[in-house]
C-alpha cells in the first residue's frame, strides 16, 4: 500500500490580433474583437532562471483557464487578460516585478509567486497597496502570516515538513538524519519544520548543510554528511542544483536514504540523473489524476515537459479570481472577502477551502520513489 497523507493561465498576447510571448507583456485571447473592455490582473511567475520549467508549466496553465474564461464571454462580459512580470525565484526580482504590477499597471490582483521567495517579497507591496496576491504554489510557513490580501492554492510546509519526517522516522525506521538544503526561503521553511518534528519523535539530526542557489558543486557538504553516517539526507533543492547533488552523492558514494521534497516532481531532474537516482524518494502534493490536462500543457510547452505541480493550482487559481471578479469587479476589498468564502471547491488541484489566514485548510501527500528513472508510487 503507497503512503499517503492526509493532514489536512499564458495566454496569448492580444496586440492587434497577433500573438506573442514577451515577458511582461499584457496575454489574453487573440480570437476575441478588438476594442473590448478588459479586466486585467498581474502574475509573477519564475520564466526565466533554476525553476523556469515550474514557471512556463504555471503560465501555460493560466493560459488554459483565461482561454476558456474568455471562450465564455469573459468576466462580465469582459475580456480577462494577465500581465506576466518575472520573478526569477529571486526575491529583488519579485519586489521589481510587484512594484511594476502595483504602481505602474494598477492590478487588483496578482497570482504568484510560485517561489516562496516570491510570495514573500512581494507580500508587503501587495498588502499595503490592497492588492490580492493568490500564490500558486508558495509553501513557507511564514506566508501564513504575510499579510489579510495574502493566499495561497498550495499547502504550507507545516504539512510537507511533519509528513517527511513522519515517513522518515516511523517508515524508513531512521534514527539519524542529515540535512542538505538551499539558502532560500521555501528550503529554509521546510527544513525547519522537518527538523522540530523528527527530532521530537525521538530522531537526531547529526549533520546541517547548505548550498546557494546555482550551485553545481555540493561535494564539500555531501563529504562533511558522509562523515556524519546518517541513516537518512533530507536533500531539500531546486531540481538544477539537485541533479548536480544526486548525480555527486552516487560519485562519492554515500549510502544513506535520500529524501527530497515537491520540487523534485520535475521529469527533468530523473532523466537527466540517469544511472546515480535509483531509490531517491519525495514527497509530493497529491493532485488528482487529470491526463487529458498535461496533455492541454505539453501542447504548450513541450511533451514530456508538462506536470500537474504547480500547474494545475494555477489553473485553479484564475477560476477562483475570475468567480470573484464576477462578483466584485475590480474591488480589492470585496475581492478579498469572496476568497475567504471560499470551502470545498472542486478543483483540478483539488477541494480547496481557506482558513483564517488564507491558507488551504487540508493537504494529501503521497511518496515517490525513483525506480528505472521514473517516479511511482512508493509501496512500503
């Protein structure tokens, strides 16, 4: 039986009929007349650097959802269009993008980051500007309290940090666990809560390191774990620097358990980790099973390329700002309280409900486990 745990759009640029993709520039449906009234609202999303392929998956995403929406007379009658800036999962990069976004273009609405680091930059140029910022895949705790405009579609870590260290400790029966993570604001999220909850189950944490964003040499830390002899690595990474780790821990020949976390859901981590990745665990927001959409994304991006993580919230998230842009307009305020009204809606992510805090009130997980070069389900 696999161990799963229950705790709890880009569009196509409209100028002229003519489609495009630059950054930063206004999407929404080419096919509908020019001239029509529009409501548009902003996104930041990683299109560029270590987690672009999360980001262009989300963007195509929200290209689905606005195509449909606008397929269907829009909001009110209007065209939904979405103002693209750059977050590059860097949190300078996202102020600019917010500030851009805010003060420039005048959004009501922003979807993103994607990035933890993302999210929480922007967060305090949303909240005093009284613009609602959705995150479509943000998981750092912290964001819990970021701010009353501030939500997320995607679970905190307070439920991915338990459920990993709960597998760890009573599944994987390991008592000494190393920690292996990025210098940023989702690693540093996670692991901390990892770190609270094995260790009071009773585990020991014998061995912390951490690498910078870009790195391709982990070598130094991956020696200073193997020295330690940990049962376990809890390797918390973006799936560029994981390879590089993965592909360095086989070279060295650690032997330890290794557990990741939900960015490693990417295909490209495991293809191109051939022959060092056999074993590697993680775990992963379970997302219901929807082919017929990562086929509607591959379409977009590239077949083998598209994934439901983080997509298919995204997708989830333009429904949710269009249903309360239908009711609200462009009122931030009423925008806002209709997102928090917001329990048991079926999504392609998912029931989504909000808490208090404009947090989702559940999450299910599952364990993955690396076999042939593919991720299944893991059978214990």
């Amino acid at each position: 039986m696999a161990w799963k745990y229950v705790v709890v759009a880009i569009v196509v640029a409209f100028l002229a009929g003519i489609a495009f993709f630059g950054l930063g520039q206004p999407t929404g449906l080419a096919s509908l007349e020019a001239g029509k009234e529009r409501i548009v609202i902003g996104a930041i999303q990683p299109l560029t650097g270590s987690v672009a392929n999360v980001g262009q998956n989300a963007r195509a995403a929200m290209e689905i959802a606005v195509e449909e929406i606008n397929a269907k007379g829009g909001i009110g009658g209007k065209e939904l269009v979405v103002k693209f800036e750059d977050g590059q999962c860097d949190a300078k990069a996202a102020v600019t993008a917010a500030k851009k976004l805010v003060e420039v273009d005048g959004v009501k609405v922003i979807i993103g980051g994607t990035c933890s680091a993302e999210t929480m930059a922007a967060a305090p140029i949303t909240e005093a500007g009284k613009v609602v910022q959705l995150s479509n895949c943000s998981s750092n705790p912290a964001i819990t309290n970021a701010g009353d405009y501030i939500f997320r579609v995607y679970p905190s870590d307070s439920f991915q940090g338990e459920v990993a260290a709960e597998f760890a400790f009573n599944g994987l029966k390991a008592k000494k666990a190393a920690i292996l993570s990025c210098i940023s604001d989702w690693c540093t999220g996670i692991k901390d809560v990892f770190r609270e909850k094995f260790t009071g189950l009773g585990g020991n944490i014998v061995e912390e390191q951490e690498f910078q964003m870009g790195s391709k040499d982990l070598k130094t830390q991956l020696l200073k774990i193997k020295e330690t002899g940990p049962d376990l690595v809890y390797f918390l990474g973006y799936p560029k620097e994981s390879a590089a780790g993965i592909k360095q821990a086989k070279e060295l020949g650690l032997d330890a358990k290794i557990l990741g976390a939900d960015a490693w859901v990417d295909p490209a981590l495991w293809s191109s980790t051939t022959g060092s990745n056999e074993g590697m665990m993680y775990t992963t927001v379970k997302n219901p099973e929807n082919q017929a959409f990562v086929e509607a994304l591959e379409e977009k991006v590239g077949e083998g390329n598209g994934t439901l993580y983080c997509s298919s919230q995204s997708y989830d998230a333009v429904y949710l700002i269009a249903e309360a842009l239908e009711k609200c307009g462009e009122n931030s305020e009423c925008i806002k309280e209709e997102l928090y009204k917001v329990k048991g809606y079926k999504g392609f992510s998912g029931t989504i409900s909000f808490d208090k805090n404009g947090d989702l009130e559940t999450a299910e997980y599952s364990i993955q486990i690396v076999r042939n070069g593919e991720a299944v389900d893991y059978q214990g």
